[in-house]
C-alpha cells in the first residue's frame, strides 16, 4: 500500500512531510522492479536541486537507476543507515529506507504530483499496458 | 514465448518469468542475493531446458565434428569433456560449448540457446551422425556445495564418484539420463539431461530436500560471472575471437578449426584486446556497455558488470587494450568514471567446484 500521506512522481518517487522538512524515497513499485538493493549514492547535504534532477542512484543485481528530485530543494539530510544496509530500502521504502530531505520545499509545487489515489491508478494504466 | 517441461511447477513455486530469448524463464524466486547465497552454501536446482544439445554418433562424425571446434576432440577420453568455441571462418566465436565424450563412439554437445539454431544447421549438416536433440531434452541443473549428498541420496551413486568435467549415462526412476560433472555457479555441482517426460518427477524428487531451493537465471548470473565465466552472446560473439575472449587455454593449435590460421596470426601479431577482470573497491558495479578509460584515453569497453553478493564489491569482464590486460592497473568506466582496477580471475575464491 502506498501510504495516504505521501505525494508520487512518474519516476516512482515519493515525497512527504517529516519533521518539517520533505522526505524523499522510492516506492514499492520502483523497488520490486529494481530487485536486492546493492548500493545507493546519496547526495552531499547542502546541496541545491531543481525537481527532474537526478539526485541519487541505485544500484541493484540488475542495473543502476537514477532517483529524481521531485521537487526543488536544499539537501539538509541523507539516510547514512543505506551505506552499511542498501537492502533498508527493499524492506522499507516509506520508512527506515528514505533517502534524503529537502528543505525549502514550495508545498504549492506538490500540488502538481499525483497523490495515493492518482498513484495507483497509474501503476494499474502500466500494468495494463 | 516457447516453455519448458518445467514451466508450470515452477510457476506453482512462484517465481518471476521473463522472456529470455524467446523463452519464458525464471528470472527470480526468493531473490537474487538470496538464491546466490544459497547456491553457494546449500544446493540450488536451475531449470535449463532452453539450452541446446546434439548428440553426434559414429567415428566419421566425431571427426567432422572435431573439425568444427577448438578442442581436441580424438584425445578426449569417454566419460570425460571439454570446454571450447566452435569458430567462423574469421575465427569469430559462434558459440563457446561443452563437449563430452559419453562413450567411445558418441559425443554429447551442449550450446547456448542464443546461438541454437544457428549451431543447429552447421552441425547437422555435417553429417547424418549428428543429431538435434533439444526439443526432447530437459536440463536441470543441480550446483552448491550439497549438491552430491543430495544427488546420492537420491540414488545417483555415480555423482559419489564423478570427477570434475567427467560424466556418465545413469538410470533413475526407469529413465536414462547423463550425469555431467559441470556447471555455471563456481561450485560443486552437476548437470543432469533428461528426457522431457522425466523433468517434472525429478525436478519435484530434487526439491523434496531440505537443502535444495529453486534458483532462477538471474542468480545465475551473479554466481557465473562472480567466477568470472564468460555468457555467450553478452561477452562475446562473431565479432570476437577466442584469443581476444581469453580462451586461450581451450585452443587446440595442433588440430584443424574454422578461421586457424587468422588465429594463428593474430596470436603470433598478438595487439589484440582481451577479456580482463576487473572489480571495485566498494558496492558500486562497472555494467555493461560502459567504457574504460585511462586518464583521458579510452582503452575498453565493459561487457558484463554487477555487484558479486559473495565478495562484496563490484566485479566485471572488459576488453581492454593491450597494456591494461595484467592485474593491477587502476582505471575509470562509464559516465562518471567508477573507479576500477583491473585483477587476476576469479573474483570469488572460495568455489567447491573441484571439491
């Protein structure tokens, strides 16, 4: 299930509020699709970025894949707990396997991504496809 | 997509299918890590019925057939095999294969499915000895470090005796199958050959054990390329040579094979790129299609890449110029210039295979 409170991209991203910054991660979908979670380069903190820029990648026994920033931001944190343990993303994608956080979110430009309802139907258009 | 005997028990298990060159496959059960690690230390059974076999029959045909490949087909003693590539005549390679000799006067040849239908009309037309056995052969194999307990207490007693790339014709359950001693995991393990009719029953006998799990092709991925096996197609084809592919232990230059004497220059001219090892320092993996660079200076191009769950860090296979083919130069691949380094096969040392 993907969580109520949480805002989705295209790209199988997800964003929500945590602590009073933004939370960003990949969805359940973006993971069973990646499969075992091998490695994850996260950005340095203080970093600025434009939502589309891609911010992290990861690595899995399939292939590398870029994870886009959903929306324009600041870097302020990234998940340290994934060097030792990539598989947290995997066993946890809304949770213990977040990748990094945002601050200086425009909450309006959220507006603009799909929200759980939206999300599902789309993962049901690709299915179909 | 065609289907193998095994497609609908393995189905029942619950495993990801995709197309693998126009057959529906197993990509996946429990996972890849886990199905690598348990082949390393239990034993896994891997549906390859895609594969293609040939039976080649009689003296006059064990000998066209020796003509074809880089082996030394005469010298190869029954109950014994030897892996080789079977040539264009540039001296490409159509296929690397396992030939085994089953009895004085028969040979059992196993090639990749990328490359069936090709292998298929070459070598049944070389004579009518030669026979297209695919379409009634399922292939399981059986590979980890458990694998002959398992095998002997089912009653296969010559995989208590087999040594590594020999094989033998068995019975089981009624049905005759070839035992073969070989494998694409690095590990103890055999490769069994049955009639269609008898997969699923032996399939189902294998997985009644507690240390035996299903394992599907992206496992053995990871494991084959963790000992640094070469994948058909991926690593090489046409376009490259068997020199250039380092198959050079598998060449038998006092024999006659397609494209020998462009071989015999090209090894005397030497210049040539070859198949290299090369690992990472962390779990970032070098894939496919990156290319190699020194400095500024491209010196290869990476056909296999990924991270090898049994050895921690990223490993992969490029051909690289001459110069860089030795262990321990320190290179960069791809976009954003991964570090690698280049070293001495395999990456995983501590495979049972010829326990």
């Amino acid at each position: 299930m993907n969580p109520e409170h949480l805002k989705y991209t295209k790209e199988h991203e997800w964003i929500g509020e945590m602590d009073g910054v933004h939370a960003v991660g990949i969805t359940t979908h973006a993971q069973e699709q990646l499969g075992d979670i091998t490695f994850v380069e996260l950005p340095v903190v203080d970093t600025e970025v434009k939502a589309g820029t891609p911010v992290v990648t990861i690595e899995s026994v399939k292939a590398a894949s870029d994870v886009y920033a959903p929306a324009a931001g600041t870097v302020c944190a990234v998940n340290d707990d994934l060097e030792g343990q990539p598989e947290l993303v995997n066993q946890s994608p809304y949770e213990d396997g977040w990748l990094f956080k945002l601050e200086g979110v425009d909450a309006s430009e959220l507006d603009k991504l799909m929200d759980a309802a939206a999300y599902k139907a789309y993962l049901k258009e690709l299915d179909d496809a | 997509m065609r289907k193998t005997p095994l497609y609908e028990a393995q189905q029942t298990l619950g495993c990801k299918i995709v197309d693998f060159q126009g057959w529906a496959m197993p990509v996946q059960y429990d996972g890849i890590l886990e199905e690598h690690h348990h082949t390393r230390t239990r034993v896994s059974v891997f549906d390859c019925s895609h594969m293609a076999e040939f039976r080649v029959e009689g003296e006059e045909a064990i000998q066209a057939y020796g003509r074809l490949v880089t082996n030394d087909i005469s010298s190869l003693l029954a109950g014994r095999a030897r892996y080789g590539a079977l040539t264009t005549a540039e001296g490409g390679i159509i296929d690397d294969v396992i030939t085994m000799r089953t009895a004085e006067d028969a040979l059992y040849v196993v090639a990749n499915v990328s490359t069936a239908e090709t292998i298929s009309s070459i070598l049944t037309a070389i004579s009518p000895g030669v026979r297209d056995v695919s379409d009634e052969t399922a292939k399981i194999d059986v590979q980890g470090p458990e694998s002959r307990d398992v095998l002997t207490r089912m009653g296969f007693a010559a995989a208590g005796e087999l040594r590594y790339f020999h094989n033998k014709w068995v019975t089981w359950e009624g049905w005759n199958l070839l035992l073969s001693r070989t494998g694409y995991t690095g590990e103890l393990g055999y490769e069994l050959f049955v009639p269609n009719e008898a997969a699923v029953s032996l399939w189902q006998a294998l997985l009644e054990h507690e240390a035996v799990k299903p394992a599907g092709l992206g496992a053995r991925d990871t494991l084959r390329l963790e000992v640094g096996y070469p994948l058909s197609g991926q690593d090489f084809d046409k376009s490259r040579t068997p020199l250039e592919a380092n198959m050079h232990p598998f060449i038998a230059w006092d024999t006659e094979f397609p494209g020998k004497a462009i071989l015999e220059k090209q090894k005397a001219d030497g210049g040539h790129q070859r198949l290299t090892a090369i690992e990472t320092e962390d779990r970032r993996a070098p894939r496919s299609g990156f290319e190699v660079f020194d400095g500024d200076q491209k010196v290869g191009v990476v056909t296999s890449g990924g991270y090898g769950p049994s050895v921690g860090h990223g490993v992969g296979l490029a051909y690289l110029d001459p110069g860089y083919q030795e262990p321990g130069h320190d290179l960069t691949a791809g976009p954003r210039q991964l570090s690698i380094k280049t070293v001495q096969l395999p990456f995983y040392k501590k495979g049972t295979a010829r326990k």
